[in-house]
C-alpha cells in the first residue's frame, strides 16, 4: 500500500479517536531532529489540507547541547518548505549538561518541558503534537510494567498541569519502520541526539528484543496495541477493579476461612 495513505490513515485515525485536534487549534510540533518527528510535521501538514476543520501548525526545536550534528540544515529544509519554524537554545538546559554532565532523563525532561511549555506560549499555541511512535508505546507498556510496577505505557491525548496545553501524541499507530522509509522519502535531514547511541540501556535491550520476536511475529505492535486499547480488568490484580463484595457475606466468611488474610508475620 502506498506509504503516505497509510501514514495519513493512521494518524487520521490516532487524531479522531482520541479528539486530539479541534476546530480553532494552533499546533506546535516538537521536532527532535529526527525522523519521527519531522514525518508527524509533514503528515499534520498533508492532513490539514484536507480537514473539514480549521487548524494551524507550525514547528519548534529545544536545543539542549545534545545532538551530535550540526541543526541548520534542518532548518533551511523547513524554510524551503514555507514551514513556521522556531529554534529554541535553552540555556538551564546547556547550563545543566556543563555542570553535571552526568546527569539523568529525568532532570534533562523536566527542563525541556519547561522550555517547551515557554515556547508554545511564546508561539500562541494550545496542542503540543509529540513524536512518539507505536514503537515507543510498546516499549514504554514493557519498560513500565518491568520496572515500575504499573502496567501503563504512555497517555496518547493528556493535558498540561494548569490544563493550558493539550499534549498529544499523533504517531501512536505508526510504527518506526513507516516513519524510517518516509523521512527518507521526503529527504528530510535528521540530527541525532547523542542519546540515541546509548547502548547497554533498558531501551536498546527492548528494541532488540522486538526486533528478535517480530521476525516470527512481524504484527507484535499492532497486537500490543490492540491490547493497550483492550484493557481486561478482570484478568488483572488491582483491586479498584475487581468485584470483591459481589460474593455473598457467606461465602466472604467461606473465604476467609480458606485464606485467612495474614496482617502479622
Ligand atoms: S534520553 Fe537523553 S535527551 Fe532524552 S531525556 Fe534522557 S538525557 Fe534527555
């Protein structure tokens, strides 16, 4: 099938099921530098086109000392293209990567959300637009349930605190395989970031892990998504969730008869 239908079928799709685009909105779209991202750009572009409703898009970079390439040739790519673009070096940030270079995803996170919060301000827009892809969901329901202990992936369609921002995530059924072969195909130049390199990490092991089950499996995501969109509450061990007084008082003291709950050891 023809690539960019495809890419426009699902992102249409992620758009309508979880009303991430409305009558009226101004779009920032967070780009990386890389191909992620710069295909989300050119899909919203495409589907605003063609939209019965009003919307406006415009692109913004946070520079945070870390890609690994010069980003000028990503801006003369947006500017041949009439595409609203805005640079954005955010000193707390190149600040931060002087003094503790060291330093963690959750700091580094914390100080892009807040330059991206300031930008989209700046810029007059209520939708921040995301790039994480269908690849990114299943890592994250994997990465969560393994090592946090809570069986969640990522919110396609939140809010920021003061509900200033509806934050979205457009690219949630579009896999990397979709988002590699179509940034190539629009020559879009990407700019890695030095963390992409990392190896040895949780991330690097999940994608070959992935990488590993899909030669067998190859529709694992779109399985995995299914079943993010699925939840059988019933079947899991959260108790807000389960039916524990539907059972009679008798067969509650049955019960505890059987399983005496223990509260010393
Ligand atoms: S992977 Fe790198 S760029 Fe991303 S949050 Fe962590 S430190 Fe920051």
């Amino acid at each position: 099938m023809d690539l960019e239908k495809t890419l426009l079928r699902k992102v249409g799709e992620a758009i309508h099921r979880y009303r991430m685009i409305r009558d009226g909105d101004r779009v920032a779209v967070a780009l990386s530098g890389g191909k992620d991202s710069a295909t989300m750009l050119e899909a919203l572009l495409l589907l605003q086109k063609r939209a019965p409703i009003d919307f406006s898009v415009c692109a913004f970079t946070v520079e945070q000392g870390k890609f690994l390439g010069p980003i000028a040739p990503l801006g003369e790519y947006l500017k041949a293209r009439g595409i609203a673009w805005t640079y954005f070096r955010d000193a707390p940030s190149l600040r931060l990567l002087e003094e503790e270079p060291g330093h963690g995803c959750d700091l580094c996170s914390r100080y892009r959300r807040r330059a991206v919060y300031q930008i989209a301000a700046d810029l007059g827009c209520n939708v921040i637009a995301f790039g994480h892809t269908a690849d990114d969901f299943c890592e994250a329901l994997l990465r969560n349930t393994m090592f946090t202990g809570k069986l969640s992936s990522l919110p396609p369609v939140t809010h920021s605190r003061n509900r200033d921002y509806r934050l979205i995530r457009p690219l949630v059924f579009v896999t990397e395989d979709i988002t590699t072969a179509y940034a190539a195909s629009c020559g879009v130049p990407v700019v890695p970031c030095g963390c992409s390199q990392r190896t040895g990490t949780v991330r690097r092991a999940l994608r070959d892990l992935f990488g590993e089950l899909e030669r067998q499996h190859p529709h694992l995501k779109e399985t995995m998504l299914s079943a993010m969109g699925n939840v059988d509450t019933s079947r899991l061990l959260d108790t807000r969730f389960l039916n524990l007084h539907g059972e009679s008082a008798e067969s509650e003291t049955q019960t505890q008869e059987l399983f005496p709950i223990v509260t010393e050891l």
